[in-house]
C-alpha cells in the first residue's frame, strides 16, 4: 500500500504547472468516493449530529 507521505514526497519532482492538474484529479476522486457514501447517511447526518455532539456522547466514547 501507498504512504501518503510517498505521494507527497513525489510532489517534490513534479514541475508547477502540473499541480492544478494533480489537483483536479485528486478533487475527482475525493467526487469519486463521495458517491459511494449512501444518500441517506448524509441525509441524515445533520438531524443525528444534535444526539451525537453533546459532553454526554463525548464522555461515553472517550475510551475508544
């Protein structure tokens, strides 16, 4: 598996021109991936988060 680190370290030898492009590719993929994430978990993420972020929530997962 691919390091993080190994694809930034990779930057050092590309040219700046080419970043935008590495970037809207990057950006495709992140696009890419967010498709895959069900519609109703996102949907719902917002209505749960007022459960979810409270000291109590925090306090329970804490050891985790």
């Amino acid at each position: 598996m691919i390091a993080k680190n190994q694809i930034i370290n990779e930057l050092d030898f590309i040219q700046n021109e080419y970043f935008q492009e590495i970037l809207d590719f990057l950006e495709y993929l992140k696009h890419k991936q967010l498709k895959k994430i069900p519609e109703t978990m996102l949907l719902s993420e917002k209505s749960l988060a007022k459960n979810w972020d409270t000291p109590e929530e925090d306090a329970a997962w804490a050891d985790l």
